[in-house]
C-alpha cells in the first residue's frame, strides 16, 4: 500500500468524511468522532478530515491534533481530484447518508480503499421508536423495517465495515436484517483509563438533579418535555430540590421553560459537562425513545453520579453488569426510583460503586483501539476476499450506487449550466 512521509515518519493515510464537524462539547457523536481520530493518530496514521457542513465556533480545533481539514461540496466533482490526490488507504463515512453521498465516488476512485461507516447509532430503530411513541403504542415490526432502513442497512452492506456502538443493535442488524457479522464490529466510547476525571465529591457534598443533552437531538428534547410530567411529583417530596437541564443550542421555547419558582432551571450550554454532573447527586434522564448508547449517562458515570434512566437509556452499556442506578419506566416507578436514590445515602453509594468496573470493562480506550486495528488489519490482508464474501454488498453497489451516482451527475450538469448563465 501507498505510504506517505507526514510528520517526519512513514504514514498510512485515513480520510474521514463527515456529516458534520466534530463538536465534542455538543454531543456524544462528536466525542466519539475525535476518539476515533485521536486513535488513528496514536497508531501512525496521516488523518485528514473533510466535510461539507459549514464550519461551527463549537468544532473541536483538529490541527492541535494534527489533523487536517478540508471543505468539500456535495455533487461536486472537486471531490474526486482531492481523494485522488490523497489516495487514502481507509475512507471512514460518518453516518450512512455520507456513504450515500460519496461511496460510489471513493469507489471509482480508490478502489483499494477500506471502506469504514461509523454509524453512530441507528437511525431506523431510533425513527421507528419515535413513531411508535408519537402513536401511544409499542413498536411494531413495521416501523423497524421503513424506507430509512432500506437505505441505512444497505450503507452497511455497501461498506467493508461498520462501527456499531450498542451490542443491542449489533444483535439486531445480526438477527433481524440478517447482516454478517464479518462486517460489523462492536465499538464502544473509548476512554483513556488512565486520565479519568476527579469524581470524589461525596453524597452530602452533591445537591440537585441533573441532565444534559444536546436540545437539537429529538430524544432528548422529548425528555425534556417528558421531565415536565415528572418534576412536580418529585418537588413534592422534595421541596428543596432543582432539577438543572443542561444542553447544547437550547431554542428559545426551552429557555421560556426555566422556572426557578419550582427548581425546574433550563441552564443551557455547559462549560464543563464534567463539572455540573460533579455537583449534581443524581442525574436524571427519562429517555422514551433513541437509540445507540447515551453519552449523558456515561458522562455522568465519569462525575461519579448515580442515574435514573429507562430500558432505552440503558440500553447497550451493560452488558451483564449492574446499571449504576436505578432503569424504571412509568411515570409512578420514575417518580419512585429518583426519590429514593436522592434520599438514600447507602443505596446511592452502592450504585455509585458499580460504576468503576462498568467503565473499566466497557469503555477502555486502549483496548478497544487495538480490537478495531486488529479487525481493520485482518480485513486489509485480503481486502479482496472479504469483498468476495460480501455478494448482497457488491450487487447493493451495482445497483443502488449507479442510480445515486447518476443522480449526483445530474446536479452536477445543472449546477454548471446555472453558473454559465
């Protein structure tokens, strides 16, 4: 394979192509992302980040990393002198609807390439949720497999390779969409083990309920209004109690919500995430739909804070240990469990003990890094047979690539016939 000099040393090369540009500070997709761009940089990889999402003040600064930048455009030709010119050995989509968008491109043009899709979390189970709640009934097999799904699992096939965050969806896309296993692989949110956050303050020290969210994610705006139903029976018992709601790009009708008369305070962006979760004794997330796994409530594991969460909100982090806190999901059982773990000393300390081996056997940064290297190095050393063994793939890129490249090459022509007018 191609390699290049960066950095004084000899590099394999990926490029990522995102959806958007990270925002660590926004969302847990956007910690996720730099995790995954830190670690190639650690393993001696040149990383170049391209994206065609107008720039943000909140994007993490990728050059401290020593990661380049570029802007590209959708249906735009100048997409395939760049990747011609980096000739990169792996491409990572973020999200399928970027392999959409460019994976028939990267084909034609660095056939060698390992195609990766990180994607996130599923968007089909999270949509099919949604509706079912909108609704007022459980999901059905029906509102799993939509038109999204189509598209989604079909990224999938397309790629060499996914990245899947949650063991619950891995065990779905295995049993319900029937997708092999060789083209799937479990990756958590890494950590780095050896850096964890202070999280010492003890039960007397903490005050007040927390949660912290992105408000432009529609599962965590729906919590919010969800958390409305829920405050006024807890303040009851609780008079001395606020509940701190936290988030990146809170709209003006969440700010219109903040009501320090009844201790539920709208607080908007957090300059430290880590800080605010630290104060809080309990963090309080009633998530009725989504999907993937939920950064706020390993957020709130790394501040040392006990949770309360539904079976969707817990869903994928735990494997076969204990939730650190307590998974209810009615109104009366929410209400119940966030009481009592506010008011117990000893049961909150047992919640909060389960939390260390919980991060230390999910979330090693080290390890599950060098579980993903291992994979992408297997798959690499015969890159052609594992495409072989992949025929839904190969026809999936036959069939549905031509008819998004043909689509893409109109835009382009009539893009260029507008600016010649």
């Amino acid at each position: 394979m191609r390699q290049l000099q960066k950095h004084g040393k000899a590099n394999r090369t990926l490029l990522v192509i995102g959806h958007v540009w990270p925002e660590p500070r926004s969302s847990a997709a956007g910690t996720h992302m730099l995790s995954l761009l830190r670690l190639f940089r650690r393993r001696g990889y040149g990383v170049i980040f391209a994206c065609a999402a107008q720039r943000s003040e909140h994007m993490s600064d990728l050059a401290q990393d020593g990661i380049e930048s570029r802007n590209i455009l959708l249906n735009d030709p100048g997409f395939d002198t760049l990747i011609a010119d980096i000739q990169p050995d792996i491409v990572l989509f973020d999200r399928f609807m970027t392999e959409e968008q460019f994976g028939w491109r990267v084909e034609q043009i660095c056939p060698d390439a390992l195609r990766i899709l990180d994607t996130e979390d599923l968007q089909c189970l999270r949509k099919a949720r949604w509706q079912a709640l909108r609704e007022h009934r459980n999901m059905q097999p029906e509102d799993l497999y939509s038109n999204l799904a189509k598209r989604e699992i079909a990224a999938i096939l397309r790629s060499d390779l996914s990245l899947i965050v949650s063991d619950h969806e891995m065990q779905l896309l295995q049993d319900d969409f029937r997708v092999d296993p060789s083209l799937l692989h479990h990756l958590p949110f890494m950590l780095d083990l050896q850096n964890l956050p202070d999280s010492n303050r003890s039960f007397s020290q903490r005050r007040h309920f927390a949660t912290i969210g992105n408000f432009r994610h529609p599962p965590n705006w729906d919590a919010v209004l969800y958390l409305q139903q829920l405050w006024p029976r807890i303040r009851k018992t609780l008079p001395d109690a606020e509940l701190h709601i936290y988030g990146a790009y809170p709209p003006k009708k969440a700010m219109l919500l903040d009501n320090p008369r009844t201790g539920f305070r709208i607080k908007g962006w957090a300059d430290d995430a880590h800080a605010v979760l630290t104060d809080a004794r309990v963090c309080l997330a009633p998530l009725r739909f989504g999907a993937g796994i939920k950064g706020k409530l390993l957020d709130a594991m790394l501040a040392g804070t006990p949770s309360v969460t539904t079976d969707i909100g817990a869903e994928g982090m735990t494997g076969a240990l204990p939730w650190p806190g307590r998974i209810a999901n009615t109104v009366e059982d929410i209400v119940q469990a966030a009481i009592e773990l506010y008011q117990n000393e000893t049961l909150w300390q047992e919640c909060r003990q389960r939390i260390s081996p919980l991060i230390h056997a999910r979330h090693d940064g080290e390890a599950l890094g060098d579980h993903l290297m291992n994979h992408i190095s297997r798959i690499h050393t015969d890159l052609r047979l594992h495409r072989l063994d992949n025929f839904a793939g190969a026809m999936l890129r036959h069939h549905s690539m031509k008819s998004t490249e043909y689509m893409s090459r109109w835009i382009e022509a009539k893009n260029m016939l507008k600016d010649s007018q």
